[in-house]
C-alpha cells in the first residue's frame, strides 16, 4: 500500500440502499420503491491514523443500514496535525494525487484501487476553511462541507450565542476572522479575512469568540488526559462567561471530549449545548443527498 492508501472503512456497514425512495410505477400501473445508495468519504487530511480512528465511534450511531460512511486518513507525506496555513497546504498538495481519481468513477484509481468510489459527498474533517474543500468544489458537483461550515450551519439554525473552544493560539483569530467571512462574506486571504481595525465579532449575531486550548491536534492525544480536560475546561468556561450557550468542538481531534466542555460550563453554574463538526457534518450531507435524490 503506497503513502497514499490510507482508507479505513466501517466494516460493519458494507454498502447498502439508501432509506431515500422514489415510488415509481410499471407498465402495469402497480407502485414500487426504488431505493437509491448513499455513500460518504469522511477525509481526514492530517497522516495521524489515530485521530481518524477516534471518529469513527462518535459517528457509530449516525450509522444505519442504508448509509455507508468511509474514512480516508491523510498521505504519510501529510503533516500530523494541521495547525496553521502551511500545514493546511501541505495537507493537500499531499492528498490530491489519492483523492482526485474518487470524483472520475470511470478512471482507475491506480494509487488506492480498494477506494470505494464514486462518493455522493465529500466530508473534510479538518475545522477550517481547509482549500482540499475548495478543489473538491472544483472537481465536483456533489456536495462537499468541511466540518467548520457544518458546525457553523448548526449553530446558526440553533439561534443561540455560539463559541468555539479550538486548539492552538493561531486559529483564534484565524477562526474568527472564519466565521466573518462565512457569515458575512468578507474577502478571504489565505485562511482569514481583510477586515478593518475596529471591526468586532459582534457583527456576526451571536457569535461570542473562539478560545484555545494551547495544544495542538496531535497533543490532545499525546498530553495526559488530565491536562487536556483541564485545558479545555478552563477555554469552555470563558465561552460561557463570555454569553455562550453553545459551543462548537473546534477540532476533529477533540471527538469524544464533550465531557470536560460541559464541566466548563457546569463551573459556571450553566448548561450549553455542544456542536460536533464531523457529526454535524454527516448529518448535513445525508440530508443533501438524499434532497438530490428526491
């Protein structure tokens, strides 16, 4: 298997019909349903197999017999965790050559030949406006979300003060200025906006801030598990003295870590209601397909 040919897939759930149908009638003028297939790559773009296996448990019951979700982790020439632009775009320059052929069904995939495509959507499991969701858009016309939109999108339908708790320093201001742009449209550069001094984070309704932890994607793995909960306890509490009732998981990596987010809140004296990306994301792009389908 080359550097490139790192899918794991969900054994438990081979591909099946999907629950969307259309009732279509025969020559005879009796009904039947035809179920369609609905198939989704989950992409974790860093090369660390770990965290692409600590997703798939809080995504297990998401699963059902008509949805198939497969999980690609990132090239071994891919960084470990993803934590500023460049790493972003290594991230890709490094999966493009394994990811591309998954768009052409009709192309062999001479790099990974067991890739299960053709996929009905494309989720990115990297919280960021990460550019692989950009070259997919433009190879594409099946959906493809990266699991910062889709946690901004369930966030917003929540119609509550939001925040994200994230891992290192630099994706504070590189989140907010995320959220501007996504909410607001600013122009982007790079992995941010231009946006005018002066301007507060206000101006996106409800939006409280982003926190960070201090460690980065990899080191929430690597740290003792005492001193990453303490971490993110202490970020989760500021969002909620800060006006947060909900507040969004600001990395793949922290699946599984709503626990020390709650005692954060709990700390205050509050309650909030938590948003997990890849989660939010799944759910977002079944319901997509199958809007397609129908």
């Amino acid at each position: 298997m080359s550097s490139a040919e790192r899918l794991h897939k969900e054994d438990e759930h081979p591909r099946r019909s999907s629950t969307a149908s259309q009732h279509v009638k025969s020559p005879s003028g009796s009904s039947f349903v035809v179920q369609h297939n609905f198939s989704i790559l989950v992409i974790n773009p860093n090369s660390s197999e770990h965290m692409t296996m600590g997703l798939k448990p809080i995504l297990k019951d998401l699963m059902h017999p008509q949805l198939t979700l497969d999980f690609y982790t990132g090239s071994k020439t891919a960084p470990p965790s993803i934590d500023d632009e460049e790493t972003s775009l290594a991230s890709t320059n490094a999966n493009i050559p394994a990811i591309l052929p998954l768009l052409s069904p009709s192309t062999p995939n001479e790099i990974n030949p067991t890739l299960n495509g053709p996929y009905d959507a494309f989720l990115v499991a990297c919280f960021s406006a990460h550019p692989l969701t950009r070259v997919l858009r433009d190879h594409t016309r099946v959906p493809v979300l990266n699991i910062f939109e889709a946690s901004l999108l369930h966030a917003r339908a929540l119609a509550l003060p939001f925040g994200i708790v994230t891992t290192g320093k630099y994706w504070e201001e590189t989140l907010t200025n995320g959220v501007r742009e996504f909410f607001l449209g600013e122009k982007r550069d790079g992995l941010g906006v231009h946006h005018s001094e002066g301007d507060e984070i206000g101006q996106v309704r409800g939006f409280v801030g982003v926190r960070s932890t201090g460690l980065n994607a990899s080191e929430l793995h690597s740290t003792p598990k005492d001193v990453v909960d303490w971490r993110i306890v202490e970020a989760s509490a500021q969002l909620v003295r800060a006006g947060a009732q909900v507040i969004i998981l600001g990395c793949a990596g922290m699946a599984g870590m709503e626990s020390a987010v709650r005692t954060g809140a709990k700390n205050e004296g509050k309650e909030v209601r938590i948003i997990d990306g890849v989660r939010a994301g799944v759910v977002l792009l079944e319901g997509l397909v199958k809007s397609r389908v129908l």
